[in-house]
C-alpha cells in the first residue's frame, strides 16, 4: 500500500460506512492485497486501478523463475514448462493493462 487517505472511488477511509464495511466483510488475504492496493491514497483512477491489477497478478500469477536449459522450440516444452510459460504470459499482460494505465 503506497498511502493512506481517499480511495479511488471518492470514498473517505475514515466514513463510518466505509469503515462498517471493512469490518463487516471478512475477505482473504488475496483479496485484502487487492483492495489495499486499489486504495493508494489521493491519485487518479487510472493509478488506483493499475495499482490493484498489479496486486492482482502478485495474488493470481506470482512471478516464476525462469527454466533453465535453452529449447529450441516452443514445441520442445515439458507440459509444466508450457503451463509456467502461459501463467507468466497471463501476468505479462495483466502488467502490460497496468503499465497502460500508469500512463494515461
């Protein structure tokens, strides 16, 4: 979490009912990263939500140390080597729509 203050949505951190909320609602620590991420403090949309889908990748798909030995095609891959390849491919794209929106 980078701040504390408003989130994104224009919700104030310290309403009562932004509050009765987070204490009512019991979310999974995957959960909890996201949302903490998402709420950064005073910035724009774009950063709130960039900020959270980066969280998301960490919780979904953590980064992976690449193999090691050299391939010379892809068609060469174990099974768990394609499986790793398409999780850091779908992380690799959740952080591209991130970087995208750092941007704006």
């Amino acid at each position: 979490m980078k701040g504390a203050g408003a989130c994104c949505a224009g919700l104030n951190p310290l309403d009562p009912l932004f509050l009765l909320f987070k204490l009512m609602t019991e979310l999974s620590p995957a959960a909890q990263a996201v949302l903490e991420a998402h709420d950064i403090g005073f910035s724009t949309p774009a950063i709130c939500l960039a900020e959270a889908l980066r969280a998301l990748a960490d919780q979904v798909v953590p980064e992976e140390p690449a193999p090691t030995g050299m391939r010379a095609s892809v068609e060469m891959y174990t099974i768990p080597e394609n499986q790793r390849r398409q999780r850091q491919e779908t992380r690799s794209q959740i952080l591209a729509i991130a970087n995208e929106l750092d941007n704006q």
